[in-house]
C-alpha cells in the first residue's frame, strides 16, 4: 500500500501518493469541501499511512474517521516537528520545507523561498538546523491588496514580461509588483551568497525565470517532506 500525502494550505489542498519517497501523480483541490475529497481519494484506495499538514484544523471527529481509513493517520503539528528540532511557530508546511531541504542538500547552508500566499524565506545552517525566516506578501496577495486598499487600481495578475517601467496604471502595477519581488529576493540571495537557493510553491518557476543566480527549483517540496517524515515517523517515536 502507499502512503498519501496532503497539504492543506491558504488557498488549496495539495495532494499525492507516495511509495516511500517516491511522489506519484499530484492533486489539488481549492473548494471548500476538502474533507470529503480526501474521503474521495482514499475511496479508491486504502493507503497505509496518511499524513497530513494543515493550516485549517479538522474536528476531533473528521480525525477519528481518517484515522479509520488507514492503518497510521499522522497529523503534522508542532509535537511532530519539535522531534526535527524545528521551532514550533513554524507552520507545518514551512516544517516540511526544512526537513526535506536538510536532507537534499545535507552539508550545505540554504535558502528555501516558498511562493504562495506569503512568500516565506527560511534559512537553514551546515547542519540543517533552522536559524531565521522572514514572511512578506505572496505575488497575488500584493495585487489585491493594492485593488482592495486602492480604488483606482484594477486587479491584476502576474504578466508574462514587464516593463522596466510603467507607462500606464497596469504597466506600473505590474512592473512594481514583479519588479519589487525581485529586488527582494536579489536581496536575500545577496545577503547569502554561500547559500543554496531553493524556490517552490506556485509561483516558483515564474520568478526563478527571471533570476541570473543559480536556482534550485523544487515545486513538491512540501509534499517531498511530509512523505519523508511518513517515511521516518516510526523511527521518530
């Protein structure tokens, strides 16, 4: 049987099979009836273990009921992570990040930015151990804060090129937003040269396009490391 691993995030459900470390097709789900998708999922297929990482919290009953779909239900919390010496206001996901970023690039300091919601940055020392993290706005989050804050402003979406200046309310919008992103990341990656520098999350690959640093692009990441904690839970006990 083969594990399944979700990740319940601010905008969606991210889901996948897995046999051992090795991720299977992936699912995503933005409705508001995630319970029942996963019962949908699982339908098809009893795995063995589930893990799951959340920022929304689940009923002690909906818990008690995938705990009986599965032989292990596994629940991401700050128990879990405190085990991988990870600092528990971290969440889940961010944990995930870390865990599977030490064991990819053991040995080597990192840099791991998330885009999605937020853009997060965590930074990991030689030893994979977490020392510092920073959290801003996520591309969307900044265009509809600017259309929600701003009545003028139209609301928009990340363009496929920009301008390096506006010459219009969209031009300059656009350009601020991306350009400013961009300035912010250069900043980090700066700050940190010697660091390996891992993007993941929705917009990964739309912002690692545009960098001239070498760039690590892993868009499963969370996922990764959640199935390898399934992987490791009983060792963790």
């Amino acid at each position: 049987m083969a594990n399944l691993i979700i990740d319940i995030g601010n905008t969606a459900l991210k889901a996948a099979w897995a046999d051992g470390m090795t991720l299977g097709k992936t699912f995503r789900y933005q409705g508001e009836r995630k319970l029942d998708f996963i019962f949908r999922m699982i339908r098809k297929s009893r795995p063995e273990k589930i893990i799951l990482s959340s920022v929304k919290t689940f009923s002690y009953n909906a818990v008690q009921k995938l705990r009986t779909e599965c032989d292990t239900l596994i629940v991401a919390d700050e128990i879990l992570m405190e085990k991988y010496g990870i600092p528990s206001y971290l969440t889940t996901d961010r944990a995930a990040s870390v865990v599977i970023s030490r064991y990819l690039f053991k040995g080597r300091k990192c840099s791991i930015f998330d885009f999605g919601t937020s853009l997060t940055v965590d930074f990991l020392d030689e030893e994979g151990n977490h020392v510092g993290g920073n959290v801003s706005p996520g591309c969307r989050t900044r265009f509809k804060a600017l259309h929600r804050y701003s009545k003028p402003f139209p609301l928009l979406d990340a363009p496929g090129s920009i301008q390096d200046a506006g010459t219009d309310i969209a031009s300059s919008l656009t350009s601020g937003v991306i350009t400013g992103m961009m300035f912010e990341i250069d900043g980090y990656i700066s700050r940190y040269p010697e660091n390996i520098n891992v993007f993941t999350g929705g917009d990964a690959i739309y912002f690692a396009k545009r960098m001239k640093n070498s760039i690590f692009v892993v868009c499963n990441l969370v996922l990764m490391g959640l199935a390898l904690i399934a992987v490791e839970y009983d060792k963790k006990d």
